[in-house]
C-alpha cells in the first residue's frame, strides 16, 4: 500500500533493535555505553525527544519553519531518493532555515491551511485531530507536508548516522499523501503509525533523550570538579590563615591542636564560609602540623627567593653574622645580607638562623659559606664583612673574617660600630671608682623596683603625691647587653631623686624582710652628696654616646657617616671638658643636696700611696671638694675621649685605608691606581672612569660621600647613564656595614618567637616563622594562588584532591 514494504527488524549485530537492547543493558553498566538506555513508550519517547529537541531550536520569524540538516553533516542518497523525480527536493537541496522551539502544528482557524491531497478521483484533506494523535507531527509551510519534529530534529543534530532507513519524508522533503495516513485492512497500519513504530523513530528518541540526561559517567566527573574547585578554594583559606599567624609571629599550635590559634582561626572564618567546615571534618584537610611546617616552609622559601632576586640584580653585597642563644641555650647564628639598588637604597635582608655546634671563626665561616651556596650567591660578588669584635670573629689568623678573605680577598672587614660604641660606654662607666659605685646602686635600685611589688607600689603613691597628676617615669636596671639603656636610667633617677629618698625611707622601715633590708642600704648610698653629683656628671656624656649609638643603628648608616659622626660627639666631649660647664654641674647638685637634706661634699680622707708610685715626690692632695671632684669629672670625659680614638676603626686597618682611599676618589677626584686595580667592576675601561668621575664632581660640586649619593639620587634617568663607573664606585662604598644592627633586630624576633611555651620548635620552623615575621612586606605581596599550586602538584593525591590549580 505505501512503496515498499517495511520489512521486519532483524537481531543481527549492527542492527537498529541490536543497539536499542545495548542501550537498555548499558543502564547498569555505564561503563560499556555512553547513553543510557530508553524503555518507555514510543508517545513517552515522542514527548521527551521533543522536549530534548527544543533546547536546540531557536525562533522563527516566521508562523512556520523548515527543519533541515545542517550543511556540515554528510550525507548519501538512498536507492529510494534515486528513484525520486528531479522534481521532487532531496535532504541538501532543502534550505537550512531557523528551527522553531516546538512543533508547528496550525488549528482549522489560523490563517495557514494545510492544502489536501488531490488525486484523479477525490481530494483527501488533512485532519487536524492528527495532530492530538501524534504530538510529534511538525507543519513545514514551504513544502507543503507535515515532518516528524523527533526525526528531523536528530538528522539535523547529526544523531542518525547508525539508522538503517531513514524515512526522508518524515526527516527533510515532507510527507503530504493524507490517504495514507490511515491503513485501510485490519492488520495494515497507517503511515503515522508505522512511523511512530519504525526503529528510525525510536533511535532518534533514545538519542535526543541522551543528550538532555547525561551519563553517570559525567555525572560523576561534573560532581568531582565541583568538589575540586571547593577544595582549592578551602585549601587557600588554610594557606591564608597560617600566613597570617606566621607574619604576626603567633603560634599555630596549643597544648590541644583544637585549642591553637590555627584551628581557632579556621573556626573563626568557618562563620563566614560554612564550607570550611566540611573541608576540616574530612579525612584529608591538610591541616596537620607537618602540612603547616610545609606551608611555612613554602612561604619562607618564596621571600627568600624574591630577596635572593633583588641581590643578583644589584650585583655586589656585603654579609653580617652575629650569634646568641635561644631560650634553650642552643647557640643561634644570624645572616644578613646587605645590598644596594640602582637607586642607591640600601636594604639590609635577614636570611635565616643557623644553629651551629660551636663557635669557632671556622665553623662560622664554613655556614657563611653554605649559606651563600644555598642561596646561589656567588662569592666573587662578596665586598665586605661586618661582626663584633670577639677573638673568633675578628682574629688576624683563625678568626671568621680571616677564613672569609682567604676565600674573597676584596671582602673588606668593619667591627661593628654599635658594639664599638657600646663598648665605649661601658669603659666610661668605670673610669672613676665614684661612677663605677654610683651606677652600680642605680643598678640594685631598678632590681629592687622590678622585682619588689611592695615597693613599686610605695614608689607610685609617694611619686603621685609629690607630683600630682603627672605620669611618673619607671626605675629599670642597668643591662650590659643592652645599648641604651643606662642614660634613661640615669635621668628616672636624678628627676625623682626626691620620691627614691622617701619610697626607700618607708620601704626599710617595713618589717625585718631582705627587701627592707636592701632598700635601708640604698637609702644610705643615696644620702650622699656625692652619689647625686656622680649622676649629674655622667648624664649629659652617656647621653651623647646614646645617640651617636643610635645614629648607628640605621640600615642606611655609612663608613663615611660614621666617622664624621664620631667626629662630632669628640668635639662635644670636648667642650664638656671646659671649666665651666663643671662648675654649673657643681653648683646645681650644691642646691639640690640642699634642698634633699643629703650629706654635703667634703674632701675624701687623705691616703699615702706606696712609693712605688709615687716615688720620691709627694703627692699631689686636692684642697677643696670642688677641686676633688673636678678632676674625676675630667677623668670620665678623657677616658670616654680616649676610647672613642682608639676603638673606631678597629677591626683591619689595611681594610679602614682602602675605604679612605675609595672615598678620597669620590671627593677629590684623585684616581688611585692600586685600590681602583682591586676591584674589577673599576678596573675596566679605567680612561672612561677617569672622564665620568671628573664630569661628575664638575656637575654636582660633591665634596662628602653623602653629597654624592645625594646628587646622584637626584638626577633624572637620562643623566644617570652618563655615570655608569661612578654608580658602582658608589656602590662599592655604600655595601660596606657600619654595624650588625639586623642581626640584633633578628634576635628581637627570636626571642617572641621561641618562647619556653614553644621551646621545642624545631630548626626549620623556627627559620620559616622567623622570615615570614621579618619580611612581613614581602610576605604580603606573595601569589598564595601559586604557592598552592605548587603544594598541589607534590602529590597524586593532592592532584586527584584539588584538581587542576588554575583558579579558584
């Protein structure tokens, strides 16, 4: 009745109903198909393959449309489409139109009729109740027959290449013979039927249906990369929490790990991000202690990296080294690394702490040493060397500086000038057996203060009542280690003389305690006119040799700054040597022994001295108190004098001449060939340093090292590249240290870092933790996205955790 006859669906492999019972046994096994299968009714298949197929439709401009396949999908005539007139349009040469959301199907009223079949006996008219009998029938205006909206959308996607017969009236050229459409026997089926029933049909239902539901498979993928991407976001919230302990040198762990500031942290930002939570609770967080030591470690070793970074490109360095003990008396050496940009900055970078079994200059050098390997910093560049003045560091022969330059010839060595200057002030403390004492019980008094509560409290109340309102200075202990400290102790006690005299008077008469007993000693050390006399003579000197050692301190202190800045506080000592300015100190301390109510100044009792010392002459005896005392007044400023002379520029002298002469090139512009033939950056093309240097001091009249740098650093780019030599001359010069004050600063850190609540840090954790507090700039400025990545990449499993580390 309808061409020919649709012959029965074979079992054969290959075949349309052989891959439709595949799909439906692929259902439990994902693995052996990539569609599941589809084992509902063909009207279910129908509906949902439209429903499918929608998605991949857009609006027509038109009431209708043509559905076609797309002109990138191949295709081949059938013997069927051979037989066709030329007449009648194929597949390709149907226009590819935009396809509508869902059928087309016209109602009896719209304006659109469907034409009727028109043959030699009657005209067969299209039954709209058709299209309530099969939803899937789709009205093409342009070719004057109704589609299969299933069929035709699968062809059009591509999804019908494995169909054995394709129906091209119900796909692309339209069916509109309406007498077929019903069967006229009793077991023959219309055309609509036996297309909804063709396996044709059905594959193109079970396609589209796979499209819109997908696979297990990626079911399970898509689900992965969801947990993947909240994974790498908690793993940077980890990652961002330790790097916020690590840069305020807070501890992550506590006696409980629950109980640390890492986890209560985690907590913390657990409100703001539920996920948090999940993440902490699973199996695998990453949260351990040996994952945060990686963490810290990863984040110490990005500083070092940048500071290593900012060496090579400045080119020459100098390296500081100073030792202490921690906490658990385990000997800690410090490196630091000194260098110059091309702006002629001065940075000083702290590289780390490096425990070492002894003290020996060998044994620091060789760390020396291993620390510039590590950091891939070659030697060559090496310039200077800066460390205190102990036999192990300093010595000619076996001291560190020594083993240094057998390495690095050009590695010039400074002594510290803040361990020179300290050293000054402790010699000048005990020039005179009077200031010795008297600072001795300054010394005993802040011990009293610090340690007795009673005898603060007393302190406070007496000071409160004899100055109201104003905020009374403590009274500390003198410390030897610690540089600026004497003179402020010194002016707590000469300003609240008064309140020490009294606190001390009611603190002995309190019962028979040690703390009264030692507090009535004092009272009668303090009673002394002398003693009061002594603090006013050592004030005004110990406050000067405070400041020049705090002017030394600064990173960007010079050689040159140095000495000029000794230079000055000599002359000062100097004028404090006039008559005058003792018999002002004289004269004050008279009126406020007066006004205390302390024993006055008289003469000390007469002494011999052997006559081994003195000899035959007879010695000389002062004759009045002033008299006395003025000669120890002279005696402390001649010693600090004398000092002050001899330790600055200690360390090599052969070092201290050939930084003059480089200093002397830059100011007066005579070349001296024997140090210029030392240092290579200076030696090559030495006519075109000679032309630059003489254009330069023309240009900027520079008479200091300082006045140079200035000038330099106040030219424009463009001037600067005519003074390429003159750059690293200055350069050479400013690398030189003027102290080991970074080093001093790390020990600052070492002591809140390794505290006894966290005596048993280990070695590399103490140095992460101490690198990211130092250099909390740096630290700051770190890709926390990269250093994750790099975290991740370790593992597999941290792979197959996180996934692909891209972004979050």
């Amino acid at each position: 009745m309808y061409g020919n006859k649709r012959s029965e669906p074979s079992n054969r492999k290959g075949s349309i109903l052989h891959y439709l019972k595949k799909q439906r046994i692929s259902q439990n096994d994902p693995q052996e198909a990539q569609t599941p299968a589809c084992t509902s009714s063909p009207s279910d298949d129908n509906s949902q393959a439209m429903s499918s197929s929608s998605q991949s439709f857009t609006s027509s401009s038109s009431s209708s449309g043509d559905i076609s396949r797309s002109s990138s999908s191949k295709s081949f005539p059938s013997e069927a489409e051979k037989e066709r007139s030329s007449n009648e349009p194929t597949a390709h040469e149907i226009p590819a139109v935009e396809q509508p959301y869902q059928p087309y199907q016209p109602c009896p009223s719209d304006p659109v009729r469907i034409p009727p079949k028109v043959t030699k006996s009657q005209n067969v008219n299209f039954q709209y109740k058709w299209f309530q009998m099969w939803p899937w029938l789709h009205y093409s205006e342009s070719l004057k027959g109704v589609l299969c909206f299933t069929c035709s959308s699968a062809y059009q996607q591509g999804l019908l290449d494995l169909a054995n017969k394709k129906e091209d009236p119900f796909i692309s050229t339209g069916f509109n013979n309406w007498k077929k459409v019903t069967g006229l026997g009793k077991h023959k089926l219309g055309r609509f039927q036996e297309h909804e029933m063709s396996e044709t049909h059905r594959f193109a239902a079970v396609q589209l249906k796979a499209q819109k539901q997908a696979t297990v498979v990626a079911q399970v993928a898509e689900h992965k990369c969801k947990q993947q991407e909240l994974n790498r976001r908690m793993l940077v919230k980890v990652f961002t929490s330790v790097r916020y302990l690590a840069r305020q040198g807070l501890p992550l762990r506590g006696h409980k790990d629950d109980e640390g500031n890492f986890w209560q942290l985690l907590h913390l930002r657990e409100e703001d991000d539920p996920n948090l939570a999940i993440y902490t609770a699973s199996a695998i967080s990453y949260t351990s202690p040996q994952a945060q030591n990686e963490m810290l470690k990863d984040f110490s070793h990005s500083v070092l990296r940048q500071v290593v970074k900012n060496v090579r490109n400045n080119g020459v360095f100098a390296i500081m080294v100073d030792g202490t003990q921690d906490i658990t008396g385990v000997e800690q050496e410090s490196v630091c690394i000194r260098h110059v940009d091309e702006d002629l900055n001065v940075h000083e970078n702290f590289v780390g702490l490096h425990e070492v079994p002894s003290s020996l200059g060998e044994m620091i050098s060789s760390i020396i040493f291993d620390v510039l390997t590590r950091l891939g910093l070659s030697i060559n560049n090496l310039r200077a060397q800066t460390y205190d003045g102990a036999s192990n560091m300093s010595g000619k022969y076996n001291g560190c500086q020594a083993k240094i330059k057998e390495q690095q010839p050009l590695a010039m060595f400074f002594h510290c000038s803040s361990h020179v200057s300290n050293l000054v002030m402790q010699h000048a403390v005990t020039t005179s057996p009077l200031v010795r004492d008297t600072l001795q019980w300054v010394h005993d008094l802040g011990v009293l203060y610090s340690r007795s509560g009673k005898y603060k409290a007393i302190f406070k109340d007496i000071a409160e009542q004899l100055h109201p309102g104003t905020s009374t200075a403590s009274i500390r202990p003198l410390c030897p280690t610690r540089w600026l400290c004497r003179q402020s102790a010194v002016e707590s006690v000469v300003n609240n003389y008064g309140t020490v005299l009294e606190s001390l008077e009611e603190m002995s008469m309190l019962g028979t305690s040690d703390t009264a007993t030692k507090a009535n000693g004092l009272l009668d050390r303090f009673q002394k006119g002398e003693i009061l006399l002594a603090l006013n003579m050592v004030n005004k000197p110990l406050s000067l040799l405070e400041t020049l050692n705090t002017g030394l301190q600064a990173r960007t202190a010079t050689i040159s700054g140095m000495k000029t800045a000794v230079n000055t506080v000599m002359s000062e000592l100097q004028a404090l040597r006039k008559p005058t300015v003792f018999e002002t100190i004289f004269t004050d301390t008279s009126s406020l022994i007066v006004k205390h109510n302390l024993e006055p100044l008289r003469l000390p009792r007469l002494r011999k001295p052997p006559a081994r010392l003195s000899g035959e002459a007879s010695p000389y005896h002062a004759n009045t108190a002033e008299e006395h005392f003025r000669m120890t007044y002279y005696q402390h400023i001649d010693g600090i004098l004398s000092n002050l002379s001899e330790r600055f520029g200690e360390g090599s002298k052969a070092d201290l001449q050939d930084y003059e002469k480089l200093e002397q090139i830059i100011t007066t512009g005579m070349v001296d060939q024997e140090i210029l033939n030392k240092y290579p950056e200076l030696t090559t093309n030495q006519t075109a340093f000679k032309i630059q240097l003489d254009m330069f001091l023309h240009t900027t009249k520079a008479t200091t090292p300082g006045s140079a740098v200035t000038s330099y650093q106040n030219m424009s780019s463009d001037v600067r590249v005519l003074f390429p030599k003159v750059k690293s001359l200055l350069k050479l010069m400013l690398v030189c240290p003027v102290s080991s004050c970074e080093c001093e600063r790390s020990f600052s850190e070492l002591r809140r870092l390794k505290t006894w609540l966290r005596s048993t840090m280990t070695q590399t954790r103490l140095n992460s933790c101490a690198i990211c507090n130092i250099h909390k700039s740096m630290l700051d400025d770190i890709d926390v996205m990269q250093l994750a990545k790099q975290f991740v990449s370790r593992s597999e499993t941290r792979k197959n955790m996180f996934g692909n580390f891209t972004e979050v």
